[in-house]
C-alpha cells in the first residue's frame, strides 16, 4: 500500500487559489477515479475535485474555509 497525495490542480486559466467550501468524503471513505472528494469556490463557481485514484482517504490536508493555492496537497488516498 501506498499513501498518495492529491493535489489541487489549476482549475482555470486565471485561478490561482480556491476556497474549501465543503468535503465530500471523510477519512476512512473507499474512493474510485472520478469520485468527489471536496468541493471547491474559485472567483466564480463552485467545482467539485475528483479523485484521480482509487483507495482510502487516509488524511484531509486542508479544512472546510481554508484558502488553498494551486498546486497544494487537498488529502492524502492509500492506494494498493
């Protein structure tokens, strides 16, 4: 088993940071690829982030009205 971390990807041409608006799992949810795991406020929208992994969230990173740059670890997911 590996601990991998999910980062923030950039979500638009002139997003930089984002704020947590809400998690969508918890530590200790089985997630897929594409399953939400938090949902995010750029200066316009709300988006979801996905998982790009398969496995357990293991830690959360970063709390509900937290500001989060690009690039910033969001959890962690162990995968097998």
């Amino acid at each position: 088993m590996s601990e991998t971390p999910v980062v923030l990807a950039r979500l638009g041409d002139t997003v930089d940071e984002v704020v947590i608006v809400e998690w969508l799992v918890a530590v200790g949810s089985e997630v897929q690829p594409g399953d939400p795991l938090v949902r995010v406020e750029t200066d316009k929208v709300e988006v979801d982030v996905e998982s790009p992994y398969a496995g357990t969230v293991s830690a959360l990173s970063v709390a509900e009205g937290d500001e989060v740059p690009t690039g910033a670890t969001l959890c962690v997911v162990t995968t097998a």
